[in-house]
C-alpha cells in the first residue's frame, strides 16, 4: 500500500468511520388471521420485505394448537424491542418467540383465555384480555408472568397502551364504557371511564396525545369519537352514501378503524359494501372524503410506522397517498393471505430497533 493510502486508512478507521447500517422494514402477519381458517395463510408468522414490493420472504413456525393438533385463530400480535421478542395470543395461550433465533420462548396458559392485547412502549408490561371474559393481566413481557389483575366485567377484548407508557385503554364487547387503567407506578387501577358509548365497543382507536379516542360500535356503519380528558361522548359520525348490509364476521358493520401516523386522515372498515371509507380527520368532527373498493369484506385496518402503506385484512397493500392498491399479500405458494393481527418489525444490522402496532393508532408529535 502506498504511504498516503495507508495514512488515509488510519485516517477514517481513528475516526469511527463504519459501514453504513443495514436497514430493513419486515411486516410479520400472524396466521390464521381470520378466525381459524387455515385458507388465509396457514399457520404461523409469515414475513415480508416491505421496501422490496411486499414480497415474501419466510414462515416461522408457531405455537398454539388444540388437543388435535389444530391450529387455533390469533388474537392478537405485538413486540417487545428491547426483548427481541414478538408475541401471538390465541384464545387459551400467548405465545413469546425470539426474532433473532425465531424459537418459541414460552407459552403460556391464562385463566379465563386470552384476546388481543398490547405491550407498553418500553416493552416491559403486556395487557392481556381475558378472551371476552371479565378482566385483563399486567404480565411481565420477558417471563409472561401475570404482574396484576384488572376487573372490569366487560367482556374483556381489545387493548391499546397509549404513547406514554403511562395508561392502557380496555374495551370490552359487553359494555358501552372504555375503562382507562394505569400503568405499574399506580398500581394498575381503572382511573376512569369513557363513554357511555351507544353501544359495545369494538375496535378502537387513540391519538397519540391521548386526548381522543375513535371507536366502532355495534350496529353502526361508522364511528364515535371520545373525550378521554373529560370521560365523555363527543360525536357520532354515520357513512353516507352506502347501506349497511350482511357481513361474514364479527356481527358488526364497521369492525375496523385507524389513524394515519399523521393524524390527518381516518380510515373505516365497511365489510358489507367491501370498502374502505376516509375521513379529512383535521376538521371535527370528521368529514367523509373518499372510498376505496377491495377484493373481501375487511375486519380491521393498521399502518406502517411512516405512513407509506396501508393494511385492511382483506390483503391489499394501499398507497394512502394515492390510495392506489400497490399489491396483495401472498404466501410462498402465492396464495392470497389475509389477517387481522399484523406488525411491522424494523431491523438494523439483524437486530429489531423499532415495532409498529396492530391497532392503527395515532403517532403525531410522539417518537413511536
């Protein structure tokens, strides 16, 4: 080597200078994703290359079988960064596997089942419904181990720990109220109810701010918007220009909401009509501004981390600047996949240095 090229090279390597980190953005969907219909997916975690056209890159195989063998429906999915460990629940078991070495850690039996939960941001604490049963577990992310129970009576199901890691919100699907509990600094007490809403609580959603909350309800093609701060109802948003009509699943019209990373938009599952419908959500209440059509009836909706694509369960993958469908979700066999329980996982260097959520929840402002 020559002397100036080799005084260069002590050069960048006294400065720190290393190669640049290899990124990579994976959407990991949990299947069977659709109650317990093998069809969608099959069964386990399947993986796919978000920056490279959604193509799919591998199965890991999962935990969760009845006596027989069979695979039950997931629940629910979320991840602990810090542990390298992502979670699937079904309705008797949650499960932890590690996404280095993608081995089943534990898994781990509750009393009363299990519903579709959510983790604190730090990724210490998961809440854990009871599957539509009468409380929730505080449960230790690294053991499962159940920390503290919550009583509400609700017909425990759907969880979101908000931004701050200082509160979850538990809605249950027999009571029109959205129970605020806190976090381990207070004891995991219900701090407050919101509501009543017109009817059970189905899928829901919070902003980041934690100052609004979107939920749907039965019996409604459409939403209703909470006061978290003041524990009240503030409006009733109806679709127009569709009619309900008879859906697959769930019982419900509109089972399926979430906001865009931004705030700026709502976006509404509306199984009968097999639609998407979105709402300018920087006016309130909201205004209805468009729809996008599907290939099957949607039971739920999430977002990337940046907002570049948009997940209804019916496996589409949109642009939601466009709202063009970019592709469709398919397995190694080139199956169409659909689910309800899906997160995106980035990766720097092998390693999980950031996780999405399967709720389309709100990140302005805050450093989800």
């Amino acid at each position: 080597m020559k002397p100036f090229l080799f005084l260069l090279a002590i050069v960048f390597a006294g400065a720190g200078f290393r190669a640049k980190a290899e990124t990579r953005n994976l959407l990991y969907v949990a299947s069977p994703g659709i109650r317990d219909y093998l069809e969608y997916g099959g069964h386990g975690l399947l993986v796919y290359e978000m920056d490279h056209e959604h193509r799919f890159v591998k199965r890991i195989p999962t935990g969760g079988v009845d006596a027989k063998g069979k695979p039950r429906n997931v629940k629910g999915i979320c991840v602990s960064v810090p542990l390298h460990l992502v979670y699937v629940s079904t309705p008797e078991v949650m499960m932890a596997i590690d996404l280095l070495t993608e081995k089943l850690i534990w898994e781990k039996r509750y009393e009363l089942g299990c519903d579709r939960m959510s983790i604190m941001p730090d990724g210490k604490t998961i809440y854990v419904p009871s599957f539509e049963s009468d409380n929730w577990k505080a449960v230790d992310a690294s053991s499962g181990d159940v920390i503290h129970t919550i009583v509400t009576k609700s017909g425990s199901h759907n969880t979101i720990c908000g931004a701050d890691g200082k509160r979850a919100y538990l809605a249950g699907l027999k009571s029109p109220w959205l129970f605020v509990a806190g976090a381990a600094d207070s004891d995991f007490e219900i701090e407050k109810k919101v509501g009543p809403f017109a009817a059970a609580i189905r899928p829901f959603t919070v902003n980041a701010a934690q100052t609004l909350c979107f939920v749907n309800v039965n019996e409604l093609l459409g939403f209703e918007i909470g006061d978290l701060r003041a524990g009240k109802k503030l409006h009733r948003i109806e679709v127009t220009g569709f009619n309900q009509g008879p859906v697959k699943r769930h019982g419900c019209p509109s089972h399926g909401i979430g906001l865009t990373p931004d705030e700026k938009e709502i976006w509404l599952t509306d199984a009968a009509n097999k639609r998407l419908h979105i709402f300018d959500n920087t006016k309130m209440p909201p205004v209805q501004v468009t729809s996008i059509e599907l290939g099957d009836q949607p039971g739920w909706i999430t977002f990337s981390i940046d907002g570049r694509f948009a997940y209804p369960s019916s496996g589409e993958v949109i642009d939601p600047k466009t709202r063009r469908i970019l592709t469709i979700l398919k397995d190694e066999k080139g199956q169409p996949v659909q689910s309800e329980k899906m997160v995106e996982i980035d990766f720097e260097n092998e390693k999980p240095v950031r996780a999405g959520d399967q709720f389309g929840i709100g990140r302005a402002g805050s450093n989800l």
